[in-house]
C-alpha cells in the first residue's frame, strides 16, 4: 500500500507532466498568454526595477541622514519620505546637469558638421570636374529616364504614405511610453515607501506556506541575490565615471576635440559591461574624424590603450570584486548573457552569475565538509 505524502507526490506529478504536454500541444496559445500577461505588468516590472536601483542610493542616504534616529520618533517615519525626496532629487540633478554639459557640446558638434558637409560637397564636385571621364561614363550609360522618374515618384509617393502611418505609430508609442514609465514611477515610489511592510509581509508568506528550513533557505537566497545586485550596480556606475573621466583627462592633456562630449559618452555606453565602451569609440573617433583625421588614429589609439587599463586593471576588481566573481566568470556571463538577452543580458547575466557562483561554492564546500575533504 503506498502511504499518504507518496500518493501526494505521484498526483503532482501526474498534474505536472499533463501541464508541460497541454504547454507544448498548444505552444502557440502559451506564448501569446505569457505576452499578454508581461503587456499587462509591464509598468509593475518596470516599477519594480526602478525601485531597486533607487533603493541602492536611498539605503545610504537614509543611513547617513536618519542612521541615530531614536526608533517611534517622528524622525524615524519621516526618514523613508525624506530619503526618497533626495533620492529623486540627486537623480534628476545629476541627469539634469549632465543633459545641460551635453546638449550645448552636442548643438555645437551638429552645427560644425552642417558646415562640413558642403564642403565635402564641393571637394566631390571639383573631383568630378577634374575627372572628365566620369561624365564620359555616364553619356555612354543607357538609361530609360522616364521610367526612372516614374520610379522616383513611386518611391516618394509609398514614402509619404509610411512616414504618415509611422508618425501616427511614433506619436502613439510615445504616448504610450510615457503612461507606462508614469505608472511604474508612481509604483516605485509606493514600494519605497513601504519597503519594511512589504518585507515584513513577504517573510510572513514564506513561512506560512513553506517549510520553515525552506523559508529559510528562500529568504537567504533572495538576500544574497539584493546583495549582489546592489553591489553589481554600485561598481557598474563606479567603473563608468571613472572611464569617462580617464577619456575626459587624457583627451584634454592631448587637446582632442570634443574631450568632455565624448567622456561623457563613453561614461554612459561604459554601463554596458565590457563592450560598451567600443561603442563610445565609435562615436567619438567619427567626430573627430570630421574635424582632423590624425587625430581621429589617435584617439583609436588611445581608447585601445584606456581600455586595456579598464579591462585588466579597472573592471575585474571595481565590478568582478563588487560581486564577488573571478574575472574569468564575469567575462563569460557578459558573453552569454549578451547572445542571450543583448544588453539586458550584458547587465543582468553578472550578477545572475555571481548569485549562483556563490551558492555553488558554498554547497561544493559543505560537501567537502561532510566527507571529510580538505582540498586546496
């Protein structure tokens, strides 16, 4: 006769396996219910996020102001409020004053590439005057002009249609966009705000409905996995500014153009782990390109230079330390994660990673114990 938990466990079972074949029969309606379901929590996902990544500087921020506050005093429950104010404000100053740095160096850029292009204009009509066999290839050319004009006025025509309908789209995405960050925002804010009731109501679930050695086991996961994010964004941010800076001194000491433009850019894609900063290169070696070639080889020559100093020297031991991860590890989680996910991928993957390396090191280790092993 089989006993009561094992009858339990078989019926699980049996449910499980007709769950992941009903899944798979009709893969098409499960996938379009998970899109549906995501659609609709996208702005509570959304808010979820950017209430972690507030939490980081509002914790020290909170400490640092309210951290000797007598506990029931009024000071105390006005710490979460005060705390997230500044917290915004922080934010939006620092945004706010890298936008007004940006936008006049990036007006100016603009403006002296609008001034550049007739020139390059005029350098490509002066070649093909002194090159009177180009217009010689082009009398010998058969070419039936009026069908090419009609295809010139079809083209224009189908163009203006798209460019309506996608106008209409861009405005509704907008519009659309700026409903779902406003509803996550004001989310973020309640869970803020009432971060301590929610983590008091979350633990009391756990232990209500899981055993309590497994609640246990959950709580310290979720905490290593807080822990390692915090962490992860802090040396992520750190490790930018101090790029950014690198480029911002040394391109200044060298008198390239655009130093603070392109250090500011660099600072940014940097927060992409790893290949970010290839992207700012990118960028910056085609505006100084457009004022001085040369110098454009050695600003290439200088980011290879920086970026082996942030890659052997900066990133493994600001962000790799921050989350505890070996170099190599960090390396391989930015790779998978970036075939995976893209740049999401790039930034979630390393403290996934590192969450795992640290769970599979202690559970590597307590079994070591358990046999009796000391290896080194």
């Amino acid at each position: 006769m089989l006993d009561r938990d094992t009858i339990r466990k078989i019926q699980k079972l049996i449910v499980f396996t007709l769950l992941i074949l009903v899944g798979l029969w009709r893969f098409d309606v499960v996938v379009g219910a998970a899109r549906f379901i995501l659609h609709i929590l996208s702005p509570f996902l959304l808010g979820g996020a950017i209430a972690f990544i507030l939490n980081v500087p509002m914790c020290r921020i909170q400490k640092r102001l309210f951290g000797r506050v007598a506990q029931g005093s009024k000071m105390e429950r006005a710490a979460a409020p005060v705390s997230l104010l500044v917290t915004i404000l922080a934010v939006t100053g620092i945004l706010g004053l890298v936008v007004v740095v940006v936008l006049p160096e990036l007006a100016s850029t603009v403006a002296a590439l609008s001034l550049k292009i007739p020139e390059m204009f005029e350098r490509l009509e002066t070649h093909f005057t002194e090159n009177p066999e180009i217009f010689r290839w082009f009398e010998e050319l058969q070419l039936n002009w009026d069908e090419i004009l009609a295809q010139i006025v079809d083209f224009f025509y189908v163009g203006v249609n798209t460019m309506f309908g996608s106008t209409i789209s861009a405005a509704k995405g907008i519009v659309s966009a700026v409903t779902t960050f406003f509803i996550a925002f004001v989310f973020a804010c309640y869970i803020l705000l009432q971060k301590e009731t929610l983590g008091r109501q979350m633990r009391k679930l756990f232990f209500a409905y899981l055993k309590k050695e497994r609640a246990e086991s959950v709580l310290r996961v979720c905490g290593l996995t807080s822990r390692t994010f915090a962490n992860f964004l802090t040396g992520q941010c750190l490790e930018a500014v101090i790029l950014g800076a690198m480029f911002f001194v040394s391109m200044t000491i060298l008198r390239f153009p655009y130093a603070l433009l392109v250090g500011v850019l660099v600072a940014f894609t940097a927060l992409i782990p790893i290949f970010g900063a290839f992207i700012g290169c990118a960028v910056g070696a085609f505006l100084i390109l457009t004022v001085n070639p040369v110098q454009a080889a050695g600003f290439i020559a200088l980011f290879l230079v920086l970026q082996q100093v942030e890659g052997n020297l900066i990133y493994p031991h600001v962000v790799g330390g921050s989350v505890g991860l070996p170099s190599i590890w960090v390396l391989a989680a930015v790779s998978l994660g970036g075939s995976l996910m893209g740049i999401v991928g790039m930034l979630v993957f390393i403290p996934i990673v590192s969450v795992l390396y640290t769970l599979l090191r202690e559970n590597v280790h307590a079994r070591l114990e358990e046999k009796d092993l000391h290896i080194e």
